[in-house]
C-alpha cells in the first residue's frame, strides 16, 4: 500500500499540497493508502444549510436534487457544497482497513460507524443514489468513502436505531458545545431552537443553567414552538423572524427585563442571523455561531458596528466527547427522542 498524509493531503489533486477540505478537488479513487479506511457508504446525512441551498436549487425537484448532488462530487470528489462551502457526514460499514493502521485502531472489518468529520474533505464516490428523504436531508446510496488517520467517527450504538443516530451525531458539536459553554444562572437564547441541533441545545442549556438561568428558545414556525413547548425544553418561547434583529432585540429584551442573554448559540439554516444574535446578547456575553450559514465576515463587521464587545465562536463541529453527549440526551430523554424518532429517523 503506498503511504498517506495523516490529513489527507496525498489526495488532494487543486491546488496541490493544501488540505483536503479548502481543497477544490480531490482523488476519489478507491485504491487505499496505508493509513486509511475504506467504507462501504449507506447514508449521507447532508449539513442542513447546504442541503437547503440544493432543495432551493432544484425547486423541490427529487430528480434534480440527485443531479446536483453528482455533479458536486463528480467535479469536486467529495461532496461539498459550492455555495456554503459545506458537506455532512455519512453512515457505512467498514470494508477495509489501510496496513499502517492495523492494531492502532478499534475499529475492525464490518463496523458499522458514522463519519464524524465533514464530506466536505471525505474522499466520496457515489455509484447510484437510491432515496432522497429530502425532509430530514438523509440521501441513501451505493457509494464508496475514504476516512483519514485524522478522521474521527462514532461506532453506531446498538440500542439506537441507525438513522436516529445519523440524525443526532450529524449535529453532535452544538449540544456538546452548549454542555461546555453554559453554567449555571445563565440566561441563554437559543436561535432556531426548534430545529434538529436547537432542541439538543435547549436539553443541555436547561440541564445546565439549574433553577437560577433562564433558556429562551427562538423560532419561526408555531407548529414547531409548539411541539417544543409541549417537550418542556425552554422556559421562554419567542416567535420572530431570525433575519429581523430589530425584532429579535426587542423580544428578546422583553423577555430578559432588558437584560439580554449571557450565552447565545445560533442554530438556523439560513443566512443573515448575524445581528440577531449579537444584538440578543449583552455586551460581554458570548456567541456559539454552530450554523454554516453564518457569514463571519457580517459578524465581526457587525459587532464592531453597533459597539459591542462580545466574544464569538465558531462553530466547531467536535469537541471532546461530543458523540457520546449526543447520543445521551437520547438516552435520557424519552420525550425528545420520540420527537427525533418522528421528525429525523
């Protein structure tokens, strides 16, 4: 077997020599590297902002979206978005582990992992799409996938069903993040709090913040607030447009008796949440920005705009531990796994 970058960069063909992710094309070819694992792909659970933009792209259109998904890693050979720059993760099975790796790795032939780094830097060839379920952005197909020494992933959990599991590592950081970030007494608002990554926040904000803090949740939709409200995920509950920052502010001091929130974490799909969410958050409290909609160049601009000295963070998908938080709350909460059973499995 010929010898690989830890991270990847044999695979890289434009521009040469960088990572795999900044990367514009990489090598899809299947032929295994030393330090490599080879996976026979199920299941692409598509990252929410990316797969919003294709179901905008191709108005709906089943066939079309197929389209668009072969053209990205037909030209790119790996599924990254060209307009958010993102990608997802997917579900498989290991078919073969790369020599250099043999006894370094729990892992064996036949384990059925999710990925747990980005398709935007995963070596992916996609042979036949089979089912787009187009509301919970999971793609099924025959396909074949590279993970990198570097690369981290998540043997799936026998007492979770496998999509269900897909569902919740795919937005694994964001509630991990919020486990990390929260402490007790905080007010946290949480942006698109009713959404697949929200409602995981908001299960570990109210864990966290004690009888002393206060979560707000943040949607647009009634149906979706609702069925928060009725899972007793929040204490607060606002509805408003997350591009409207006047409003946000507005409602969101309202409900904080001006105060505003220590800890902000926004989750939404859709770009131009920025000011929202630093006008929700007091001026030395902090931003988990976790959507790959957010411009961070809109951000900072905008922060220094309106004169506030508020910490933000970028959302990094991993932090220690982030699976198995995730897939906990899966665990503990009957109630919000019913949902996610519903709603994303």
């Amino acid at each position: 077997m010929k010898k690989g970058c830890p991270y990847g960069t044999h695979r890289v063909i434009e521009p040469a020599g960088k990572l795999p992710q900044p990367a514009t094309k990489i090598d899809n070819k299947m032929e295994l590297y030393d330090n490599e694992i080879l996976i026979d792909v199920q299941t692409l659970n598509i990252d929410s902002a990316s797969f919003t933009q294709i179901k905008d792209q191709a108005n709906g259109d089943i066939e079309k979206i197929k389209e668009i998904m072969l053209g990205i890693v037909a030209e790119r050979g790996k599924h990254q978005n060209p307009v958010t720059g993102s990608g997802g993760m997917l579900i498989g099975t290991v078919e073969k582990i790369g020599s250099a790796l043999e006894g370094k790795t729990d892992l064996k032939v036949g384990d059925k992992i999710a990925t747990l780094v980005s398709l935007s830097l995963t070596p992916l060839r996609i042979d036949e799409i089979h089912e787009v379920r187009k509301d919970i952005d999971q793609v099924d197909i025959t396909g074949k996938a590279i993970l990198f020494e570097s690369g981290i992933y998540a043997v799936i959990p026998s007492d979770i069903p496998e999509n269900l599991a897909l569902s919740v590592l795919d937005v694994a950081g964001a509630p991990a993040q919020t486990a990390k970030l929260v402490k007790p007494g905080d007010t946290v608002l949480v942006i698109g709090g009713a959404g697949k990554s929200g409602m995981l926040c908001l299960y570990e904000a109210k864990k966290r913040v004690g009888v002393t803090g206060k979560v707000i949740c943040l949607g647009h939709n009634e149906k979706s607030l609702e069925r928060v409200k009725k899972a007793n995920l929040a204490d607060v509950y606002i509805k408003a447009d997350a591009t409207d920052a006047v409003d946000v502010l507005n409602k969101v001091s309202e409900a904080t008796n001006g105060q505003m929130a220590d800890i902000t974490i926004n989750n939404v799909n859709i770009p131009n949440t920025e000011m929202s969410s630093i006008l929700a958050t007091k001026d030395d409290g902090l931003i988990y920005f976790f959507s790959m909609a957010t411009s961070f160049t809109k951000a900072a601009l905008g922060a220094e705009g309106v004169g506030r000295d508020t910490t933000m963070i970028v959302g990094n998908g991993y932090t220690k531990g982030h699976a198995e938080i995730a897939l906990q709350i899966m665990r503990e909460s009957m109630t919000l796994r019913k949902i996610y059973e519903e709603l994303y499995a």
